[in-house]
C-alpha cells in the first residue's frame, strides 16, 4: 500500500472529510486530495502532524496497516492493544511492542516541551494498558507551553484516559473543552457511549441527536452516516 492509499484509509477510519483533514494540517481539502490521487506528497515539515491526526508513527504513514500483524486494528495504540489482549502473542510481538514505548519515551526526553511527544508516549503507554503512566504524560501534554498544538487537541485523549480510570465527570469536562467547530467529532461518540454506559439515557440520547445534526449540518451522506447513531438512539430507549 503506498503513502497516497495509506492517507485516504487512514482518514476514512477517523471519520473526517479531506476538508476537515486540510483544516487541522492547514492546508487546503484540494491539497488532501492531491495526496490520496499520488499526484504530490505531503511536505515532510507536514508529517509528524499527520501522523498525530491518524494516531501512528510517521512509518506507519508509508508503511501502512497492512504490514501490521493485526491489520484490523487501524492505528499504532489499538495494534498495542492487540498485542498485549492475545493470548498467544510472541515473545516478538511483545519485544516490538516495548520498543514503541521506548522511542515515544525517548522523544519526550529529547523534547520535553513537544506536546506531540507525550501525547504520543501516552497513547504507547495506554495501549500497553499502563493508564497511571499515561496520564502523567497527558498532563505533561496538557501544561507545556507548544505553539504548534493547543492544548485543546489534548482534551479528547484526557477525556478518553479518564472514562478508562472510571473518572467519568473529569472525562466528560474534557470533551466538554473541545470546540463546538472542531472538524473531528469522535470526542461526541465517546461522550454519548460513556452516557450510556452510566444509565444517564437521557443525556445519551440527546448527545447521539447532537452528532446527526452535526453530520447533517457539515454534508455527510446521511443515509449511511446516520445508520449507527440511529440504532443507538433506539437500543438506549428499548434498554
């Protein structure tokens, strides 16, 4: 799979348009499109960004998730996961796995005042299962001073880091803090499936409601973007 094939999936699996891609990177969705086609290439200055977007390494942007051992999980974070749940992983696959680690780390040693640094070594270390250790590099994330990534950016990884420590109010103030014209909307899911989760049906109806709008307003195909929060508005009403 080339780097133009590796950008489209990627994308597709975040649930964003090429113009919500180009709005994030600052650039144009024509540009975006010019690289899925093949006919430019990202600017390398571009790649570390990029690569944040998708949650995986720059390599993964060339090598893509089909040299993955666990092809299915489309991201660096949930392929550790993979590794750390399967019962018959090898002794390799662990060893790959602490290597990870190990460069996200020595990143955030190297730049300790990048905020891409620890936000990546916290989503290593999550994936690992370590969700103490990945808090501590998210709140390093949340504090340094980064003129290239607002600390808003940081707000759904914090969020999802406290649902998984059972912090559910702190998660919800998090997601909360992320601007209502934000291109990405994964931060509303979480916030409805958590809803959910605590039996607050109300509150998890509305929020699945918010994000049909949303899709509509920003002109998804609504017949198949609409599929899943409509199943979920009426499993939560049946339960």
């Amino acid at each position: 799979m080339t780097m133009n094939e590796n950008i489209k999936t990627l994308r597709l699996q975040k649930r964003l348009s090429q113009e919500a891609l180009g709005e994030l990177l600052g650039v144009t969705a024509q540009a975006v499109s010019k690289w899925e086609q093949g006919l430019t290439s990202p600017d390398i200055s571009l790649l570390p960004m990029l690569a944040d977007c998708f949650g995986v390494t720059i390599d993964s942007l060339f090598q893509g998730v089909s040299k993955r051992k666990y092809p299915g999980y489309g991201t660096d974070r949930m392929e550790l996961y993979a590794i750390y749940e399967d019962e018959n992983g090898t002794d390799e696959d662990f060893r790959r796995a602490e290597e990870a680690i190990a460069e996200s780390k020595q990143w955030c040693e190297e730049e300790p005042n990048a905020r891409w640094a620890h936000v990546y070594h916290s989503q290593a270390l999550e994936g690992a299962g370590r969700l103490e250790e990945a808090w501590k590099e998210i709140e390093i994330a949340l504090t340094v001073q980064d003129e290239e990534l607002g600390a808003e950016w940081v707000s759904e990884d914090a969020g999802d880091l406290c649902a998984k420590l059972g912090r559910y109010e702190e998660a919800i103030s998090y997601w909360d803090k992320i601007s209502k014209d934000s291109t990405s909307i994964s931060h509303l899911f979480s916030k409805a499936e958590l809803y959910a989760s605590m039996w607050e049906k109300e509150k998890a109806i509305k929020q699945f409601e918010e994000i049909l709008a949303w899709l509509e307003e920003h002109g998804y195909n609504m017949e198949l973007e609409s599929v899943y929060p409509m199943q979920r508005i009426e499993a939560i009403k049946k339960s």
